[in-house]
C-alpha cells in the first residue's frame, strides 16, 4: 500500500528517540513487527527510511520509533508537527507477531520498538510476554514499566543479557522468539537463545 498520511503527534521517548504516531490509511493492517517506508523531501532530495511499527495495533493510527542517529531523515522527522504530511508503504516483513501464546522479545537498541507493541499485543489478547532489552540509554521505560505491571517479564540491560534470555525462554507451547536490532546484537541473540535451549526458530530483522 502507498499512502500520503498525517502526523497525529511527535513525542520524546528516550535519549535521542522519538516515537511518530501517524494516520493510518483505510484498509492498513500491520502487525508489531512489521515495518513501513516513509518517504520525504530533504535537503531538496527524495529520501525514504524504513521504520518497525512500535505500535500494538494500526486502528486508525500507528506509531514508529525513530532513533536519532544524526542524519538529516530522522532529524526531519522528529521536526514534524501534528497536521504534516508524508508519504508511506507498507506493510512489509514477515517476522511480526501472530498470537503466539508466549512471546519472547530480545531487543536491543532501535529493537525496542517493536518489542513493546508485540509484548503488548501478546497481553491484550491474553498471552504472556517477555522482553529483555540491551542499551545503555534505555527508550520506552513507561511501556517496559507498563508491561512489568501487567505481569510481563521485563529485563533491561547494558551489558550482557545470556542470563536474562536463559530465564526468559520456558520451552512452553507456542512459545516464539523474536530478535530485532543491529547485526552485532542480532548475533549475540540468536547464540544466546541457542545456549539458553530455545528450540523454534526465531524470527529475526536485522537493522543492518
């Protein structure tokens, strides 16, 4: 689908991240997890960056989390104010969250996004969730404290999280695992689910 959408809001949440809740087109339905193309006028060229939807749900509006990394894109998009313009497309991405019974999300950096909205979306539909989270500058703590009190496990970290993944992964049935973030972490992840025993497959995206 390609859509011209409105800002609804542009909020901080976190050092150096926003989330940009959008408008959702008529007939848009991502998942958490899933991700869109947002595409902008900048610097007097066409630009487009790819954002994991943060939200737990598209009803009528969705949200994205953007790390600001310094670049000219997504210092332009934590500029914009409800009522602006831009352009999308999506859904895409096969690694999303669909009902599993149990979802354990390994996230680390910009990968918190889509860890609170399938932790979320696994509560709401009276599922269980787990999230361990690695970033030295945690984003989303009101979500992460959220899911603490709705009876998530919730492990946030700086350093090495092979302890938390072991005691987050039960081997329940349905249980799924889920990494996002940069490859480094990525690696580190999936070596961690495969210590702690985990025996599915893992849907994973890498942010390069």
């Amino acid at each position: 689908m390609d859509a011209t959408v409105a800002v609804r809001s542009v909020a901080v949440v976190g050092p150096d991240t926003v989330a940009v809740t959008l408008d959702s087109p008529d007939g848009f339905d991502a998942k958490p997890g899933q991700f869109v193309r947002l595409t902008a006028t900048v610097g007097g060229e066409e630009e487009s960056r790819f954002y994991t939807v943060s939200s737990p749900d598209t009803d009528g509006s969705y949200e994205t989390t953007v790390g600001l990394d310094g670049g000219e894109f997504s210092q332009y998009l934590a500029d914009l104010t409800a009522g602006d313009e831009i352009e999308m497309s999506g859904p895409f991405g096969d690694d999303y969250y669909e009902g599993e019974a149990r979802a354990v999300v390994l996230a680390g950096g910009p990968g918190v996004g889509p860890a609170v909205a399938i932790a979320e979306a696994a509560l709401a539909a009276g599922n269980e969730a787990a999230v361990v989270y690695r970033d030295d500058e945690p984003a989303h703590t009101e979500r992460l404290d959220a899911l603490r009190e709705r009876g998530a496990s919730v492990v946030v970290t700086d350093g090495d999280a092979d302890a938390a993944v072991a005691e987050a992964v039960t081997g329940a049935d349905g249980e799924q695992a889920f990494v996002y973030g940069f490859a480094d972490f990525v690696d580190a992840a999936v070596a961690a689910l495969d210590a702690a025993g985990y025996g599915g497959e893992a849907k994973v995206e890498n942010f390069g």
